[in-house]
C-alpha cells in the first residue's frame, strides 16, 4: 500500500491510480542557463517516486516538459522572457540555447541516474496545441483581451487558488494589480502580444494577434496531450504551488470540466542555503560539473539528497556533502567485502518497503540498508541490497574501478608472492599504502579497501 503526501488535500493518501498506467507529469526546466544543484534535487524527487511507483509494480507514463519560451523574469506576467534575455546576452540564437542546455541537463540526469521521462515536450514544438486550448477558454467565457495578451479571470471560478489555500481577498482587487489592463492581481497571461514585430526570435500568430504562449499554458496543454484531459500525478518544486501550479489547475479544470484535473499533486522542498533557496547572491548555486571539479561524484550528490525527507528543506554546504562522501564510500566498501548469498532478506526487505511506501520516506529507508549491513546474522544481504538499490539508484553493487595502474601493482605483488620474493611484495603493499589502497589477505585471495574505512 503506497501512501503519498497529496498538496491538494494537505495530508497522506493511499495512492488509487485512475487506470492500469499511471499518468504523471513532472514541471521540467527553463533550459536558459545551466540547471543548478537546487533544481537538480527536484528531480530526485520525481525520480523517486517514478521508482517507488515501480517498484510497486505500478505501469507509469512519465512526462516532462522543457520550457523552452514564455517564462518571464516574473511570476506576474512581468519582465522579459527568460530564453529571449539569455538568447540577447549570448548573441545566439534562442533554439540553440534551449538545445545546449537541454543536452546538459540530460547529461546530469545520466549522472545522477535520473530515469529519463517517456516523453520530453518542448513548448514550441505545441503552440497549436495552446492555441487550441486557449480559444477552448475563450468560447467557454474565461478570457479577455487586453493591449498585451489575452488573460485568464481568475474570478471565474469558485475555488480559485485551492491549491495554495489562497486567501483571495485584497488579491482579487483591480486596484491592487501591478500590471496594465490586468483585472485582477490573481489573473494570468495565457498568451503575450510581442511588443514589437520582428523583435523577438519566437513569436507566432494567433487568432488574438503575433505572439507566445503564457508559461502555464504550455504544462496543461502538454499534459493533456499525453496523459488525457484527467491523470494521476503532477510533480514540481514547492515554488510552484501558488502561481504555476494554481494557475494550471484553474485553466484546465475550466477547460476539461475534470475536477479535480490532477488527482495527487506532490512537491518537492528546497535546497537551502545557510537557511535560504540557493541563489546567485546567497551561494550555494553549483552544477554538478562544478561539484565534480571539486572531487564530488554525482552520486554522491545523489546520496546527500536522499538523506532529508523531500517535504522538508535540505541545507547544503560542501562539509555536508563531504560527509555524505565519506558515508557513501563507507557503504560502498562494506558492501564490496560482502559475500554472495543465494536468498533475499525477507526480514529487511519489508522494513525497506514499508518505508518507501510511507510518503517516499528515504532518510529511513536509508537507516534500513545500514542496519542490514551492520547485522552480523543477517542472511541474503547482497541480494536485499540489489532489489533496495533499484528505488535508491546509487549503483551500489557496482565494484568500484580500481585504477588500471593499482591493478597491476596487485597482479605483481601476487606474483613475487608466488616467488616467495617477501621484500619486493612488501615493498608493492608500502606503495598501494601510500595510494590509500589496504590490501588484505585472505584464503579466498587478495581483497582491497580504501584506507579509513
Ligand atoms: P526552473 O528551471 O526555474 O523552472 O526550475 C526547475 C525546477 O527546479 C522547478 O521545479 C523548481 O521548483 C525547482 N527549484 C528551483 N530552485 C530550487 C531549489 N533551491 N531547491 C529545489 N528545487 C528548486
Ligand atoms: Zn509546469
């Protein structure tokens, strides 16, 4: 039985999908600039839950969008398109910027063995699709037109803001609204105006006028177009729940007549900084290339995150990473001197699933492997930690790649031991000693481990 934390309805449910696959869509990057640390985390959390689903033998269509146009510097409709700023500041065109820092991304989502969705969807590859969808809205009587787009009127409908338990007074007020034309401070862009023929690189035309899609057009049209007009589960970051995602909510139940549109919406918390989001002027804002410079892995990376609960804030800094990297090669090194057993470790197995069934619980999940590994009596570990790895994705039972240069040492040494030549095989050891490399013997053989661990 797998319970999941629904935003929607503040508390855990049991998860009932709607038919045999589960559809689920996930809010994917702005591909303007690299995706950092922060956003990265985000899709562990999807990733998780993919797996979790999964691994309760749950079929499940993944989609992510990319967001490729129509994200403004504001959530209020605001400031400049995200892809046309980078596109000016980078003198290219916009099309290869989203197409340079999508491949970036995917490469990270190997790295961190993120599965990839079963569908990606770039917004400008649907603007027929948003322009269906908006002229649906239109006929149904949810927009009006003003000098820069059309807009969707939040006053509408009934139960506006659900989602974020939006207090709507003093929010739904003409006069308290920043932008020109815009009725109410709660409505929003479902299509932009260019300001001015020919100035932008995306633009197209529309019934209303040359133009681009609003942001949150472009997840319900998608979504829809994969998963249906009524799916099962929608991810983002815990940012998107009162504009991004609220605004999804209301332009597509008013679209479909589904209510709810989406039944489990999950969202995962932020990485912190010294108690704020990562930023450029708070810090903590890395890539992984920049982590690996540093001498940390991906999956290192990967470990750190699934050691908080993703509802709660997970504060970085590179002494938490550096911990999360010595426990990790620990685990790894104890798993490497563990012997194969042909069974699975029922006992363990359950504590691991009851875990990771109760709202994607990895913290524990993770205290589970670790009391596994330490239990001396424990029977069928390697076995248990195959079927745990494939929720965690860490690789466990990968070996480690030894250095072609330390392997060689070690066939060397073996053979002066044969020789019975002690001085020259002692001197070998003194040598991989000072690579951090111990060597034990055993009548097995020669086993290797890292020093301090
Ligand atoms: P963006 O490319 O800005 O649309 O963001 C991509 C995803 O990363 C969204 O789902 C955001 O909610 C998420 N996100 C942004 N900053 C953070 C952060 N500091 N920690 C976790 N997720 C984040
Ligand atoms: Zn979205």
């Amino acid at each position: 039985m797998l319970k999941l934390y629904n935003t929607l309805k503040r508390k855990k449910e049991i998860f009932k999908p709607i038919g045999k696959t589960v559809g689920f869509y996930s809010c994917g990057p702005t591909v303007y600039w690299y995706q950092h640390i922060g956003n990265l985390r985000s899709y562990i959390f999807s990733d998780i839950l993919k797996r979790v689903l999964k691994y309760n033998k749950y079929s499940v269509k993944h989609v992510m969008n990319v967001t490729d146009v129509g994200h403004l510097t504001s959530d209020a409709d605001e400031g400049e398109d995200k892809m046309e700023k980078a596109a000016r500041k980078e003198g290219k065109k916009a099309k290869d910027i989203a197409n340079f820092y999508l491949k970036i991304f995917k490469e990270d989502f190997k790295k961190l063995n993120i599965i990839e969705p079963d569908v990606w969807c770039k917004a400008t590859d649907y603007i027929k699709e948003q322009i269906i969808m908006i002229k649906l809205l239109e006929k149904k009587g949810f927009t009006y037109v003003t000098d820069d787009g059309v807009y969707f009127d939040s006053t509408k409908i009934k139960d506006y803001g659900k989602l974020a338990l939006l207090k709507l007074e003093g929010l739904q007020e003409g006069k308290r609204t920043e932008v020109r034309e815009k009725k109410n401070k709660t409505d929003f862009a479902l299509w932009k105006f260019s300001e001015e023929k020919g100035k932008r690189q995306q633009e197209w035309k529309s019934p209303w006028g040359l133009g681009f899609p609003g942001w949150h057009i472009e997840c319900s049209a998608m979504s829809s177009k994969h998963l249906g007009n009524q799916f099962d589960i929608h991810t983002g970051g815990e940012d998107h729940i009162p504009v991004h995602h609220t605004n999804e909510i209301a332009q597509s139940e008013s679209a479909f007549d589904k209510k709810p549109w989406v039944n489990y919406w999950l969202h995962g918390s932020f990485l912190v900084f010294k108690g704020k989001k990562v930023s450029k002027s708070k810090g903590g804002l890395y890539t992984i290339e920049e982590l690996e410079k540093q001498k940390y892995t991906p999956l290192t990376y990967r470990y750190f995150v699934l050691g908080a609960h993703y509802r709660t804030q997970l504060e970085f800094s590179l002494e938490n990473l550096e911990s999360s990297k010595n426990s990790l090669k620990r685990l790894r090194n104890l798993i490497n001197d563990l012997e194969d057993d042909k069974e699975i470790n029922k006992k363990y197995l359950k504590k691991f699933e009851k875990m990771i069934n109760d709202d994607l619980n990895m913290p524990k999940a993770l205290a589970v492997l670790w009391e596994l590994i330490r239990d001396e009596k424990a029977k069928g570990k390697l076995k248990t930690i195959k079927e745990m790895d494939k929720v965690f994705g860490l690789d466990l039972l990968k070996k480690e790649d030894i250095s072609k240069e330390v392997k060689e040492l070690i066939e060397k040494r073996e053979k002066y031991r044969d020789e019975k030549n002690w001085e020259k095989s002692d001197e070998i050891r003194d040598k991989l000693s000072e690579k951090g490399i111990i060597l034990e013997d055993s009548e097995k053989g020669v086993k290797w481990r890292r020093k301090g661990f």
